[in-house]
C-alpha cells in the first residue's frame, strides 16, 4: 500500500478490523500496515463483556465429557448433527497484539433448532443428541484456537450466537458472544448486541466465507483485557 495513503483513504470496515482485532495478526511489529501508526496499533480495542447467559453446559462441564473442538458429534463415528456444518476460529491476543498461550477457551451455543442441552431451556423444540453442545480447548504459541460446529439457530427472541469463555493469565477472565454477520437485522434487533457499542458491534460481528466444497468457516480474534 502507498506510504500516501492515510486513515482516511481507507474504508471504515478495514479500520474497524485493525482497530478491533480482526486482522490483529498483523499488528505486531514490522507486520503494520503502513498506513496504521505504531501509536494507533498501540492498543487494541478489547473485546468486550456480555452475559454468559442462563444455559452455561451445565451437563457437560459437570461431567467433563465430550469437550472437544469437535461440537458436531460426541463421538468420531456418531452421526453428524442437524444443520449446517461451519468452523470459527483466530487468535487470543493481549491489547498490545501479543498472542497468549495456555489460553483456555470454551464455547456453547444452541442446536440448529435453537435450542441448549440445559435443564433450564424450556423451549419445546427437540433436543439434538448428536449434537455436543460445548467445546473447550488450550491456545499453543501462536494464541490460536478452532472450532468445528453447527450455526446455531434462533433462540426466542436472540438472534443466533455463539458464547464464549475465555481465560488468560493476567487477564481479566472474559465472557462473550460472537454473532454472525448475515443476520445483520437480527443482530440489531437482539437486546444483548444493541447494548454494545458501535465499535463492540464490530468487535464480535463475524462474516462467514465458504470456499468451494468446503464448510463456511469465519474468523474471530479475541483481544483480552488486563486484570
């Protein structure tokens, strides 16, 4: 890109990446764009608090079974469960950019047809056995994490989500959710994602790409807040 070329000169949707970690795998030293100064790439926006919700997987977590990253079966032989097949992934990093390793990440969603494996879900829709419901895993080096699952379905009055539960050493323990970006009016219509900010908005909004025959697949950085 030419050294010319300022801020302004870019669309607001690139800034809002950089500035809110969706490209901040480029933020970090001789990788910065060079029409972001040292002193914007500074800090990075973090990502920000929301509710954990009602229907934290109580079963599993007490159990501690089926925790892969695998959320699409319990088993490697099981059947596939209902729905579309997609994977969500990208980086756990520090406000400075810094990926952070040792990271346990942890997320739960509803079934295609909106509904949790919770005692407490009172939706009269069926429940999808095949489906596992909640993953957890431990970022390596690079701070990356990867997720293979089902899009979620509506839940009564939510627009479709993924939670999350991430927690860094030396890092306030966060939790979040992560919202897809095709459901643009929905999005703005949920109680939850209205709250945020503009810039939060654009924080867990999440485009899904789907490359030929292979399953949609959307990149979602989490930048930690320090304690």
């Amino acid at each position: 890109m030419n050294q010319q070329k300022t801020a302004n000169d870019i669309s607001r949707r690139t800034l809002l990446q950089y500035s809110t970690a969706l490209g901040a795998g480029m933020l970090a030293g001789s990788l910065l764009p060079e029409w972001l100064s040292a002193e914007d790439a500074e800090r990075l926006f973090p990502t920000p608090q929301q509710t954990a919700g009602p229907f934290y997987p109580v079963p599993e977590i007490a159990k501690q079974t089926h925790n892969d990253v695998d959320l699409t079966r319990k088993f490697p032989k099981d059947e596939i469960a209902k729905g579309e097949v997609v994977q969500v992934g990208g980086q756990i990093l520090s406000t400075t950019g810094a990926p952070l390793k040792g990271t346990i990440v942890e997320i739960w969603q509803a079934s295609t047809a909106g509904r949790y494996n919770h005692p407490r879900d009172r939706n009269p829709v069926p429940l999808d056995n095949k489906f596992q419901f909640w993953g957890r895993m431990i970022t390596g080096e690079d701070g990356k994490y990867a997720f293979k699952t089902i899009r979620p379905g509506e839940y009564p009055g939510r627009s479709p989500h993924i939670h999350y539960r991430v927690i860094a050493a030396g890092h306030r323990e966060l939790f979040t959710q992560m919202y897809f970006a095709e459901f643009g009016r929905k999005n703005t219509a949920d109680f939850i994602y209205k709250s945020l900010s503009r810039q939060g908005r654009n924080s867990v909004t999440v485009e899904f790409n789907k490359a030929a025959d292979k399953v949609a697949a959307g990149n979602f950085d989490v930048v930690m807040d320090k304690t």
